[in-house]
C-alpha cells in the first residue's frame, strides 16, 4: 500500500511540476514613454507568484494589467503581494525607475543581481541625495524592505515563494558597461531574459557566444523554447550609433551563432519575444516588419502589449 500510495503522490507532483509559463508585460519599450519602460513579470500559469525581470515601470503597467482584465485585484495589492522579488538586468533608469518609484509602497522582498548593477542601486539611486536607502546595505539610515541578494554568473538559485530557479549571465552593453541575462526555469519549461545587449561582434565580445554555449543542452532537450530577446533599433541604425543594441539584422546573426551550437533545426518554432523596442517615428513597424520578413530560423516572433498576458506552452 505504501508503495501505490507513492506511486500516485509522485505522479501527482509530476503533473503539478509540468507548469506552463505566463508573462504579464508591465512595459514593453526601450525609452520615450516613462509609463511603458522595460518591465514583465514572470510566473508559472494559475499563480499569483511572479518574478519581475527588471522594473522600468511597475504602477502604470499593473494598472493596465488591470484595465485589460489580466488582473482583478487592486494595484497596491498586485504590488506588495503578487511580485515576489525583482530581477535587475542593469543600472539604466528605463529597466529600474519604477521600483525605486514604487519603494514606499512596497512589501520587503528580494532584489536579484550582479554585484555591479547592485553597486549601482547603493551608490546612486538608494541614497539620502537620490531618494531613500529602502534596502539592506549602503547608506544610513537603512530601511531594511529590500534584501540585495548577488548573483553569481552561470551559478543557480533559487527564487523566493516560486518554483523557479535563475541563472545569470554576463552581457555587454557598450563595452565596458555590463548588463545581465536570466535563465528562469521550473521542472519542464525554462524562458531566457536578456537585458540590453549588444552583439559580440560590435561590443568585441564573447558573451553571447558563452551564453549559446551554456543553454545549448537545454534548447536540445526542449525545455528552453522562450527567449525575450531585445530588438531596440531598425537596421538603418549605423552600426557605430547603438550604444549596445540589437537590430533584426544583428539578432539574425547571433542566431546563427546559436546555430552551430544546436543546428539550424532546433531552432525551428524557437519563440522570441521581442524586447526594448525604442518607438521612435515609424522604428516600431520597421523592426516588427524586418523581423518577420527575413526569419531565416523560422522564428516565432510575439511583440508583446503592455498588460496583456502571453501563455507559453
């Protein structure tokens, strides 16, 4: 009898590890509209448990969430409550403006990161000068409402009140300027979130090329089907003038390097969802219309709307 008994309580912990993965977009851009900055929240389908992978805007974005009928709760309470804890990708306002905004009317949660975009927050922006220290360390007097937890590069964790774990990774943005990726993964599924980045070959590199190296088992097995990716400029935008972005042509040649890792035809349906786009003129429809028409990889592209949910499966 114990052994059935076990037998059935395994397979009922396996059916409840295969969680698909939800994201709510809390902001969608790369800059220009302070009310829709680089924010998406990340959880396992039917939770209110969520991870924010960075935290540009956080009020406005939950309040469309809101008025789109992804949520049903008030804000405050989506706030303190459903947002676990806070990845950050770097020290740019457009990736972490709407947490320090948001400080006050937070509940005490953690902070993931490396230790230089950490630095960043304690030396700059949670300050007396800036706004208050709302965190573990740095300057006195110290709140206490935000425990800096440093992550190691290609190290796991775990993510508090999830049953996800993260791992992070080095990018370049503008060499020397360091950004980060996070691989968040449960049991069965695994989505990579990068933040600003540029390609290895104009930042003079390796980053990226680590990093396909690093995932590539996971990509073979099926597991890692998700990358955010971002895509801040069409391709007219002269090489010298990205400041550490991507264009579609520049994500097309980092595929392919992703490529010789895995083959051409692993990355067949691989879903990108398209980040960090800078809605400047007419940029949006180029970048969305280059993507899609040469999509040598057979891409799934989602260019994802500020509030609405996206369920992978």
């Amino acid at each position: 009898m114990k052994k059935y008994l076990l037998s059935i309580g395994l397979g009922i912990s396996l059916i409840a590890s295969a969680q698909n993965i939800q994201i709510v977009p809390l902001g969608v851009y790369g800059g220009s509209n302070e009310s829709n900055l680089s924010s998406y929240l990340i959880g396992e389908e039917k939770t209110t448990s969520y991870l924010a992978l960075d935290a540009g805007t956080i009020y406005s974005g939950i309040n469309k969430a809101i008025e789109k009928g992804t949520f049903e709760e008030e804000n405050r309470n989506i706030l303190k409550n459903y947002i676990k804890g806070y990845f950050i990708s770097h020290g740019h306002l457009d990736h972490l403006s709407g947490l320090i905004i948001n400080s006050p009317e937070d509940s005490n949660k953690p902070i993931y990161g490396t230790s230089e975009m950490i630095d960043v927050l304690k030396k700059k922006y949670f300050t007396n000068d800036a706004w208050a220290n709302f965190a573990n360390e740095g300057e006195s007097p110290i709140l206490n409402k935000y425990r800096y937890n440093y992550a190691e590069i290609g190290i796991p964790f775990g993510i508090e009140e999830t049953n996800f774990t993260g791992t992070v990774y080095e990018l370049s943005h503008v060499n020397p300027l360091k950004s980060a990726a996070i691989l968040v993964e449960n049991n069965s599924n695994a989505v990579l979130y990068f933040g600003d980045t540029g390609a290895d070959r104009i930042e003079g590199t390796k980053n990226l090329h680590k990093i396909w190296k690093a995932i590539a088992p996971k990509i073979k097995s099926g597991k890692l089907k998700t990358f955010m990716l971002e895509v801040s400029f069409p391709n007219s935008q002269p090489e010298k003038l990205l400041f550490g972005h991507l264009t579609p042509k520049l994500m097309n040649e980092e595929l392919g390097e992703l490529a010789k890792e895995v083959g051409k035809k692993q990355l067949k349906g691989l879903t990108i969802i398209v980040t960090h786009i800078k809605p400047k003129g007419d940029h949006e429809a180029k970048i969305k219309d280059e993507l899609i028409e040469n999509n040598p990889y057979e891409i799934n592209y989602i260019f994802p709307k500020q509030g609405e949910r996206i369920i992978l499966k």
